[in-house]
C-alpha cells in the first residue's frame, strides 16, 4: 500500500504540503499541488481514513436514522440523501428504529459513540416533542417530523402536513364524498399534521369526523378497513396518511370484494413504484422526496462546515396527484 512518505517523494514535496493538498487547505503553491495530484494518480494513493479520523477527531461519516425502511417514503428519501453525501465524501451509516424510542435512542448512543459527523434523523413523536433530550453532540437535521427544539440547533426539513392533509380530504369533499374515515399513523408528529388538516376540511363543510391512530403498518391498515366496511353504516370515502396503511386498506376491499371507487373512495400520500399500477389510480399526495433527503444532506454538510450558521426549516409542499380512485360520486351513480 502506497504511504504519504512516498507520495511526497515521487512528488518533490515535504509529507506536510501533500497532507495540505489532501486536505484542499489554501497556501499551497499551483505548481507543487499539481505535483502532488499527479503523484497521487499514478501511485494510487488513498488516504487511511481511520487515522484521519483519529487526528481530526470527526469521522467521515453521517447517520441516517428513519422510522420504517418498509415505507417507500424513507427508501427514497435515503437514497437521495446517499447520494449526495458520497459525492461529498461521506459515508452514510443506515439505522432503522421501527419508530421504537428505545431502539431509536440505541442508535443515537452508537452515532454518540462512533464521533458521527452529522446525523440525518426522523424522530419518534416521544422525542419530536423534545429534541434537546437528545443525548448527541453531532450536529443534526430533522426529516418529515415537527420538533419542539427548546434551545436545541436543529435545522428541519418537511412538507406542510397540515395543507396536505387539508387539500386531499377537500378534494374528497368536493367529488361528493360525506362519509370519509381517516386512518392516522400514531407514532409521529406527521398523522397528527394530516389529521388537523382531514378535521379541518370536514368541520368548514359540517361533516361527520371519523378517524383513528393505529401503528403506521399493512396490519393496521387492513383490520381498521376491514372492521370499518363490514359496519352498519360504512364510509363511502377512506383517506390514509401513508402507503403502508393504504396497501392495508386496499388488501381489505379485495377481500371483501367491493369496486373502488363505486362502493368506496380512496386517497391517500406517497407515490409508489406499486400505486402507479393500480386500477384505477389512487389519488394522493406525491411527496417530494427527492427533494427532501437532498435539503437534508446540504443542509447538515453545511452545518458541518459552519456548526455556527443559523438554523433553517425548509417546509415543503405536496403535490395532489388525482386518479380514478376518488372519482365523483355524481358520474358514478350516472354510468350506474
């Protein structure tokens, strides 16, 4: 393996000048740090970065916590967050907390005790409601979850869960649906957002509200449809706030062997590879998610370099993406 001393030999330089240029720090001569590229290429030369580590105290990676890699949302948001921190550089070590406080405080003792460079992090709703509790000294952005961060530097990066919530229950709304149930997911600040936002919407044109929190899973999704559709008075419309209670949802009407969107309406968040090749499409809320993990990324390596810059939330917007699954009541009963 090639070591420093022989790189700065073939280069002509002391170790000193080929440890600034590695380090892209300034005073180095153009022509002596052309010398040292060119060494560094033809010798292959990589940097140990364990010993890095050791001497700037700062590893060179990041972590990246989310609360169900299951969920398509976070599987794109990771990716792009990747992305953009290899390009950068970085490493990114991947944790998944099941939304479990105590597996999520786990990982954030290991990020901790690693010395992480930064942490990319969606919070269980226990520690959303008090982020300063965080036992870390990296610094930190927070995905997809409203935080209460007393005191705490925290830059935020979500959409406006309230909006979207609001804009997809009108919509239901509007294509004369009167009985919709909103199925919640408990275990984030988000199913709180879209539920004040689903409330909203039905108390401005005096509609019943039905909803329910249950753990954001198929599981979940599936009993609450299924139990709600066999009732005496079931809903004409089912609104859920992610893809995993939807794909419940829709296991429940198969089972059941109603017609969407003729005997029940759907809408939902999150566009997937799966809600694409449904028949009819299910209207949702497209969420950025690009977009997100790579604000995400930008903002905690900006963060890294300047840990004195204000804080920043960067709140997003859902786009409403229509289909043949909330289609309007009135069409329905006149083709039928």
């Amino acid at each position: 393996m090639t070591s420093i001393k022989e790189v700065a030999e073939a280069a002509g330089v002391s170790t000193a000048t080929v440890s600034r240029v590695l380090s892209n720090k300034p005073h180095v001569r153009p022509e002596l740090r052309e010398k040292v590229l060119e060494a560094v290429e033809n010798l292959g030369y990589r940097p140990n970065l364990v010993a890095r580590t050791l001497r700037s105290q700062r590893s060179n990676a990041i972590g990246l916590i989310v609360s169900d890699i299951r969920n398509p949302y976070f599987t794109a948001i990771s990716r792009a967050v990747e992305d953009i921190a290899y390009d950068q550089g970085y490493q990114v070590i991947f944790c998944n907390s099941d939304e479990d406080p105590d597996k999520e405080a786990s990982y954030l003792r290991l990020m901790r005790d690693q010395n992480i460079a930064g942490i990319i992090f969606s919070p269980t709703r226990k520690v959303s409601e008090n982020i300063a509790s965080v036992s870390v000294h990296s610094p930190m952005v927070i995905v997809d979850r409203t935080v209460q961060a007393n005191g705490f530097e925290v830059d935020v990066v979500r959409i406006d869960n309230v909006d979207a919530g609001y804009r997809l229950t009108k919509h239901l709304i509007n294509n004369g649906y009167c009985r919709i149930m909103g199925l919640f997911g408990e275990a984030s600040t988000t199913g709180r957002e879209r539920r004040a936002g689903f409330e909203k919407a039905l108390q401005e044109s005096d509609l019943p509200i039905a909803g329910s929190y249950m753990p954001p899973r198929i599981e979940s999704g599936y009993a609450a449809a299924k139990a709600v559709l066999v009732s005496e008075n079931p809903p004409d419309a089912i609104l859920t706030t992610n893809s995993l209670l939807m794909a419940g949802v829709l296991q429940a009407i198969r089972e059941l062997n109603l017609q969407i969107p003729e005997q029940v309406g759907l809408a939902g968040f999150d566009r997937t590879t799966w809600t694409d090749l449904m028949q009819p499409p299910i209207t949702l809320i497209e969420q950025p998610t690009t977009e997100i993990g790579r604000c995400a990324a930008e903002l905690l390596l900006q963060r890294i370099e300047d840990p004195q810059r204000p804080t920043r939330e960067i709140i997003l917007q859902g786009k409403l993406v229509i289909g043949g699954s909330s289609a309007p009541r009135g069409r329905m009963q006149a083709l039928s």
